[in-house]
C-alpha cells in the first residue's frame, strides 16, 4: 500500500471512532430526554467549536509535520474519552440526563471536544493529497477521501443506533478509546517524505491571521468560494440541529441507525464515481449545482411524514455532499501554495462553519418553542394541519420546507453574481496567480 492509502484507512478508522460518539451522543440525549433544543445544542457546541479552532488547527498542521499531528489528534482524542468515561461512570446527574446539571453539560462539552479535536485530520489529509497526489489527479484523490467518509458514516449510524441500544453512551466511549488507540498505533508505522521544513522562512511559526486573510483576498474570487460553501452548510445546520430528532419521530433507535447506514452508501457512490470521472473543467460550477439541488430536495422531502421520503431525501443530501467538498478542495490544492494549505483549509473551516452554529443554534430553540406548537395545536395545525400533518414532527418538517425554499432563491443569486464568474476565471488561471499572491502575502 502507499502511503496515501495507509492514510486513507487510518482517516478512516478515527472517522468511524469519533463520529461514533458524535451520533450515539445525540440519540443518547434525545431519547432520554425527548428534548429538540438539546440535540440543537449538540450540533451548534461542534459547530461553534469547529469554526473557532479551525485556524489554529490549521496552523498546526503548516507548522508541524502533517502526519504527527494526524497522530497528535488520536492521542487527544483517546485522552478526553477515556476522563470523560470516568465522569460518567462517577457522576449519577449525568447517568440520569438531568438537563438543569452543570456537570452533564460540561460531559457533553467534553466529549463533543474530543470528536472535535479529529478535525485536526480533516485539515490535513487534503493537504497530503496535494504532496502525494499529482495534480491532474487530485480531484479524483479527493473522489477516494469522500470514499472513505462514505463508508465511515455508513459504519457509524448503524454502529452509534445498536451501542446506545446496547449500553448506552458508557459502551460508546469504550468503543471510542479502543478505536482511537488503534488509530494512534498504525500511525506509527505511517512514513511521508514530507518537507522539513513546513512553513514559510520569513513567518513566525504562529496562527498568522493576517498573513492567511491576505493570501485568500489576494486570489481572485477566492474568498467568495468559501463564503459560497458557507451557503451550503447553512444547510447542514438545519440537517445537524433536526434531522436526528425528525428521524427519531418516525421509527426506532435501531431503525434509525440502520436507515442511515444504508443511506450512506450513497457517500461511497458518489466518491466512487468523483474519483473515475472527475469533477468536471469548472469545480466551482459543480458547486453551486450541488448547493441548488440539495436545497430543493430540503424543501420537499418532509411534506409528509413519510420513512421512504426520508430516505430519499437523506440519500440525494450525502451523494451530492462529496461533490461539494472535493469541488472546494480540488480549487484549493490547485490555487494556494503547499506551505499555506493547512491555514487556508483551516480558514476556510472556520468561516465555513461559522453559518451552521448560527443556523443550529437558531433552529432548534425556534422548531421546539414556536414551530412544534404552531402544527400541534397552533395556527399552522389549523390551517394546513388535514394534509400536511398535525404534532411536533410536523414542526420539525414544517422548518425544513421554510428552510430549503429560502436557500433555492440564495442559490440562484449566487449563480448570477460576478463573483461566481471571478471564482471560475481565477480556477483557470492556475498556480501562477496564487504564487504572485504568497509572495504579497
């Protein structure tokens, strides 16, 4: 195997271990405490976290060898799974799901900080693809990682739905630490060629905000990429801080686990067939589509309650969810210099998923305070209630519709912008205009 492959697996092994938690957490606190906020909660703590660190991580990864802070992110990761296993096992509020306890909070802050430190490997994985991945073959390299996500999100959701079943968010956190200690030893025997030196000769080895915020207005349409990725994890927000609590209205835990398992094939699909076609000659053009079609699809699928609707509407949101990140990706690795990808990726991270904790945090107080009343006894009940449906999961669904004609119209606009035209113009113009812009950097 080369060595990207062995990352491949390795990614893999940390993917299934720490989204595992992510997922089993959620179901863990939504059917122990029926609570929609709480889950909201959930989504919006990753989400804020995620787009806080994201260029801190991302200067770690540019500062320090990629593939040691691969293995820096298990060892964390082991660490805060294996305190977090001891408090639960001592402390009987957070045992018992009381929401009014400090202490459940601050275990679900803590457990939600060790999925959160894995993004450390999110950041940089793409960046090894561009040194171990020549150019013309890159995006299809990223077709494989989204491959690799696929079959994490397929292994997961079955995985989280049978362990909370099982034993709960004790057996999940065992299940976690032996994972992250499997992840950290094959990382061991890992070698990449990688440069020593990392960063740039004339830079402090420091997040370097300013730097990195020059270099993304100095290319071309560069920062209107990002911000048009922001508009699909809009998206995502609503999809983190309901999905599961919409999901879990309809049918079992196991049920529930089992639907996303075999949804997330279509993650394998899509990646499979990114890495064996490509992405076409203008990424960005991909992008947005996926942003279009995804929103059409959040307007539509919950109009009844349906499991097969569901299903349909999950399926289409994890195909096209690849594309966007390889569309992202394969502009990025192309446009920006090597020594600069981890704080560019890990910029674009935090601006990215800046929109989602808004979005989560948003969502979830208004869908359990305002939306689950207006269609259970409400206004909305009465008026659209004899075919629409009647009950709070007709206000989670009634929020997905709202959500996704809102984004269609955004979409569209993009479409007609100038900077959709700049973004696709500074894609073709290559690496010879993101060179001249390092160097202003």
């Amino acid at each position: 195997m080369q060595p990207f492959h062995h990352l491949l697996v390795n990614n893999l092994v940390a993917n299934i271990t720490n989204f595992t938690v992510w997922f089993a957490l959620t179901f863990w606190i939504f059917l122990e405490s029926q609570s929609v906020f709480a889950t909201g909660m959930i989504a919006g703590i990753y989400l804020v976290f995620t787009s806080a660190l994201g260029i801190w991580f991302g200067s770690l990864v540019d500062h320090h060898r990629k593939r040691n802070m691969m293995l820096v992110s298990s060892l964390a990761s082991l660490a805060i799974y294996a305190f977090a296993l001891a408090a639960y096992a001592l402390d009987p509020d957070i045992r018992a799901v009381r929401q009014d306890s400090a202490t459940l909070w601050l275990f679900i802050l803590l457990t939600m900080f060790g999925v959160i430190v894995g993004n450390i490997r999110m950041i940089a994985l793409p960046t090894l693809v561009t040194l171990l991945v020549p150019e013309d073959r890159r995006d299809r390299a990223n077709g494989l990682v989204g491959v690799v996500s696929g079959i994490g999100f397929l292994t997961t959701s079955a995985i989280s739905g049978f362990l909370v079943a099982w034993g709960g968010i004790a057996a999940t956190l065992v299940f976690a630490v032996g994972l992250s200690l499997l992840a950290a030893l094959h990382l061991l025997f890992v070698h990449i060629d990688e440069p020593r030196d990392t960063g740039t000769h004339n830079t402090p080895r420091s997040v370097d905000l300013a730097g990195t915020f020059r270099l993304v207005l100095g290319i071309s349409g560069l920062f209107a990429l990002i911000l048009f990725t922001a508009l699909n994890n809009l998206l995502g927000g609503v999809f983190m801080a309901l999905m599961d609590a919409y999901g879990l209205s309809l049918m079992a835990v196991e049920q529930w686990g089992l639907l996303w398992a075999v949804m997330s094939c279509a993650f394998i699909v899509s990646g499979a067939l990114i890495s064996r076609t490509g992405l076409g000659a203008n990424p960005v053009r991909t992008l947005l589509l996926v942003c279009l079609v995804e929103w059409i699809v959040a307007a539509v699928f919950t109009v009844q309650s349906s499991i097969p609707l569901l299903a349909i509407g999950c399926f289409v949101w994890l195909f096209l969810g690849p594309y966007a990140e390889a569309a992202e990706q394969t502009v990025l690795q192309k446009v920006v210099p090597y020594e600069r990808q981890g704080r560019v990726f890990g910029f674009a991270q935090s601006v990215e998923q800046a929109a989602s904790p808004l979005t989560a945090f948003l969502i979830a107080p208004l869908t359990q305070f305002v939306f689950v009343p207006l269609m259970t006894d409400g206004a909305g009940a009465d008026a659209i209630g004899d075919w629409y449906g009647r009950g709070p999961e007709r206000g989670i669904a009634a929020v997905f519709t709202i959500t996704g004609l809102l984004g269609v119209v955004a979409t569209i606009a993009a479409f007609r912008s100038k900077s959709y035209r700049r973004i696709s113009a500074a894609y073709a113009a290559g690496a010879g205009e993101a060179r001249l812009a390092a160097a202003e950097a």
